[in-house]
C-alpha cells in the first residue's frame, strides 16, 4: 500500500478546501433549497456570443491559438481596457488570454513570488488569493477591511501591514463577498503609499463593469488603480468575462501589466495551458466588440442595481443591518444581532428554512458576523428567499 | 441605474416583469420614495396606460383538458367604426380572452379559451362565425407554451448553476 500521505506535497497538503465548497456539501444534501449563494449571474450569455462560438465550431476554428490569445482578442481587450479604464496595453506583449480570472490570479502571483515574499491580501475577499500565495511558497497577510470603513482598504491598515518583504498587494475590488468598491481618491492614497517601494499591485478587477451609485454616474465607473499616475509600471491588472457578459462556464479572462512581468507570466501559461480555449476565444471577440452585447451588458447592470438596492432595504427593514455595496452582484449584511455565528446562522437557516446563504468567514476569518448573500437571481426568487429569512429571524428571537 | 429612463419607464419596466412588489419594493430598487411610487401608478392607471394586475397561468399545465386557440378573423369594417365595433363585440364574450386588431392577411386576432375542445370549436361555429361582418375564420389551438409576459415556461426549470459557487 501506498502511503499518500507521505508521497504527497507538503505544501498542496497544507492548503484547504474552500469554506464555500464545505458550505456547498451540506446544501447539496437537502431538497428544495432556494439558493443566495451562486457568485455567477442568473442571465445566459448574450445570444451574439453565443452566436459566434457556434459559427466558429461549424467553421472548423478548432486549433490552438498563440500562447497569449488570438491577436483579435488581445486588440480588443485591450481597447476596452483603454476605454473602460483609461490605461493601454501593447497587445503583442502585455496581455496574455488566460482560463478565466483565476488562472490570471494564480500566474501573476507565481511569476512574481519567491520563497518567503509577503502578499498582503485585504480581507473579507474571494477564496483563492491566499492559497495560491502559499503554493508558490509565499507568504500571504491578511489586511482585514472593516464595514465602519465600508469594507475599503485604508492608507493606515495597508502601512501596517507592509514590511521589508512585502512583494506584492492583491486588490480585490469591486469586492466579493462585500460589494464595496475603492473610489478614486481612496486609491490615490493607496497608490501614494505603493510610489515609493517596489511593490507591485495585482488589481482583480472582474467585477470592473458591475459598478453602482447612488450618487450619480460620474462616481458610478469603476476606476483602475492602473490608471493612477505612475501606477501602470506597478500594476498587473486582472480581468476577464465571466461577470459582466454572464461567461462563467467559457473559462475566459486575461491579464495585463508591463512587459517584463507579462513575458514572465506568458511561460507559465505557455507550459501550464498552452492557450486558452479557442472557442471562447472567438467566442470573447464579439463579447467585447459587439454593439448589441453591450446593451445587453447595459441592461444585465441595470437589473442588478436595481436587485441591489431592494436587497439592500429588504435586510435592514429585517434589521440585519446591511452594509451599501456598490459592486458586484452581492450585499453582506451583519448577523450579530441573532447572537449566532455565521456558521450557525447559516446552519440553521438551510435547515429550517431551505434558504441557503454562504458565511461570512468563507472568505476570511474577518467575515465572522456576516453573511453573503447573491442577487443574480429574479425578483420572485429573492422576495420568496426574503420572506423566508424574515420568518427565520422572527423564531430564532 | 439607466438615467435616460424616466421613472414611469422603470416602474412599467418593473411591473411587467413581477407585479407583486410592494411599492416599497419598488421605490428601494429606484432609489425614490414609495408616495413617489403610488401617485405614478394612479397617475398612469388614470391614464389608462396601466389597465390591470393579472396572473401568468400555465394553462395547460393547470388543467390538462383546457384549451386556448388563437382564431384568425377576417371581417368587415363598418362606417364610421371601422372595425370598433365588432371587435367590442367579440370581447364582451367570457370565453375570449384578448382581442386584437391586426396588420397583414387577416383583422383580428382572437384568443379564445375553454375547458375542452369541444367548447372552443362549438364557440367559434355558433359565435363568431356567424356574427354580422364575419367573412371567416381560421382557428389554431395552442399546444404548448414557452413563454408569456416576458416569463420563461416552467420557470426556474434550467438553473444549472451549483447551489453554492464562489
């Protein structure tokens, strides 16, 4: 018999499973869940995408492309870098195609992390930075966000947390599980803070065109910390079009900075991938180009603002205080006035009610005493979830 | 929020999607007050633009013996009423469910609804297709349906996605 534990690696052995997936296990046992819990929009994608992966496949587009993507694709996405955020890429050298957002996340990190490095990673946030720091023999540090800050990083916690080893800073803004987003005088002081040292920024910015305000448009874009002056130089930016276009399945982002980095990265990919998926590939080219997506990206927006906003009233009519997200396609709402854990809260709530939400401290220890909850569901999904949360909280009083 | 929108455009646009919000409920998603929310609504009720609150019923699904038909009629047009009046005629009839007037190879659209088959044919041979400015009928039975009112048939039915993801 083989002894795996001993033939396996320490380091992969090290690292856990996902709080989410645990979470998951418990739901999949039970039988008429409404579930809050998906982070991936209830809209299929736009027809016209869909379209065009079906064109290419009849076609017979069915080959490898360049290691970093199709050339259409990276002129694209690079154009919508320039128009949604201001700052350009070369598409011959600072952009590389990527198997969704997160191989992006976890090549940034490898290419840039030796032995020992610190990442700092703000916290709540998604599952995946800290363990992908750790398996490239990082060292990840936890920056906790609180909700008296609307879950922002501050200039003092990030100062804090910095010391000589510090190599690089993850961004996970728009956030998910909270919602909040970084405006630009708030990043100005992050930046500030990053000009003078050689660390390097990995801004995740997957959530870049779910934004919201309600304060009027101008604050409503999404601003890239990349666009700061002097930022590009230390920025890798991560992006890709599993949220905005509704495109989790295709498996398909990208990620950009300067060229240095981005020649690193490209021979991770290259022996870990290959390329990325030719027909999402085609597939992403209408994605970004296409007139009509783009009112199908304005109007999938516009139904999670509004979702947003009734959610947002729904848990503190509830008296969950909820905290005001102004991205993605979540709220985060307190449950510490139920006197439960998130974990029990959670528990107890798929088993009387079949409602399933996701714990807090899925996304970090700091989640303790919050709850995520998703919106990309109907308006009769979430009034019918709302309602049985509410008969929920008035048993437990 | 989509600022080119007037609220009476979001609160239709809402209302037809899910007519069983609050006023609450929708003022939250709009971000105005719901005594905003009340007087457009009365305001476009006044108007005559917003008519009614009704249910989307999966007919077949509900009774397996219903029927609904959709019957083409082509009439004549009166005098004066043009095609008013027999088409007010045809819609006082409890068994019609809507009644439009067309563009095209025929004039009205006529959706007729029974509990069998049997009553919706007997209603268009002794009904409609005998009243005055009648000249003919075309009548298709409904087999199955798909979608009503912006509403996918059976609903939710094809969610694959996981319960729980990140």
């Amino acid at each position: 018999m083989i002894n795996y534990d001993k033939i396996l690696s320490e380091k992969v052995k090290s690292i856990q499973f996902s709080g989410i997936r645990k979470f998951f296990d418990i739901a999949a046992t039970m039988d008429n869940v409404i579930s809050l819990s998906v982070g991936e929009p209830d809209f299929k994608t736009p027809w016209a995408i869909r379209r065009k992966a079906i064109l290419s496949l009849e076609t017979g587009h069915t080959r490898y492309s360049s290691n970093s993507g199709m050339v259409e694709l990276r002129v694209e996405a690079c154009k919508y870098m320039q128009n949604l955020l201001g700052v350009s890429y070369d598409p011959n050298n600072e952009i590389v195609v990527t198997v969704g957002g997160s191989e992006a996340i976890d090549i940034a990190i490898r290419a840039l992390v030796n032995d020992g490095d610190e990442v700092l990673v703000p916290e709540p946030s998604f599952v995946c930075y800290a363990p992908l720091v750790e398996l490239a023999g990082g060292v990840a540090v936890p920056i906790i966000t609180k909700v008296e800050d609307n879950f922002k990083l501050t200039p003092k916690a990030l100062k804090a947390a910095i010391t000589p080893k510090t190599k690089a800073l993850i961004l996970p803004f728009p956030n998910n599980p909270t919602g909040a987003v970084m405006r630009r005088d708030e990043l100005e002081e992050i930046a500030e803070i990053l000009r003078g040292t050689e660390i390097m920024a990995i801004s995740d910015e997957i959530y870049a065109e779910l934004t919201y305000s309600d304060g009027g448009e101008d604050l409503k874009k999404h601003v890239s910390i990349a666009s700061l002056d002097g930022m590009r130089e230390r920025t890798i930016l991560i992006n890709g079009f599993s949220k905005a276009f509704a495109m989790t399945g295709w498996r398909l982002g990208w990620v950009a900075g300067p060229e240095p980095i981005l020649t690193q990265i490209l021979k991770i990919h290259q022996y870990a991938i290959m390329c990325s998926p030719t027909t999402s590939q085609y597939a992403a080219i209408t994605a970004l180009s296409s007139p009509e997506v783009r009112r199908d990206v304005d109007y999938m927006v516009n139904e999670y603002d509004m979702r947003r906003r009734l959610c947002v009233k729904s848990f503190n009519d509830m008296g969950l205080n909820c905290f005001n997200p102004e991205g993605a396609f979540y709220v985060f709402p307190c449950i510490k006035s139920t006197g439960l854990t998130s974990e029990e809260f959670c528990e107890r709530l798929i088993k009387s009610k079949r409602v399933a939400v996701v714990p807090g401290t899925a996304f970090g220890k700091s989640g303790e005493g919050f709850v995520r909850v998703s919106y990309a569901y109907s308006l009769k999904h979430l009034t019918d979830a709302f309602a049985r949360i509410e008969e929920f909280l008035r048993e437990i009083k | 929020m989509d600022n080119s929108k007037t609220i009476r455009d979001r609160i239709l646009h809402i209302l037809r999607g899910n007519a069983r919000l609050t006023d609450e409920q929708i003022a939250a998603m709009l971000g105005v007050t719901a005594q905003a929310v009340g007087e457009e609504i009365a305001e476009l009720e006044k108007e005559g633009i917003l008519v009614g609150f009704t249910a989307i019923i999966n007919e077949e699904a509900y009774d397996k013996n219903a029927v609904t038909a959709i019957v083409e009629l082509k009439v004549s047009p009166q005098m004066e009423n043009g095609y008013n009046a027999i088409a007010n005629k045809i819609a006082q009839n409890r068994q019609v469910v809507s009644v439009q007037l067309m563009s095209g190879g025929f004039d009205l659209a006529v959706t007729v609804k029974g509990e069998n088959l049997r009553e919706v044919a007997m209603f268009v041979s002794d009904h409609l297709a005998v009243m005055d400015g009648v000249l003919s009928t075309a009548t298709h039975f409904i087999l199955k349906r798909f979608k009503e009112k912006d509403t996918l048939f059976p609903v939710d039915a094809d969610d694959e996605r996981s319960l729980v993801s990140p």
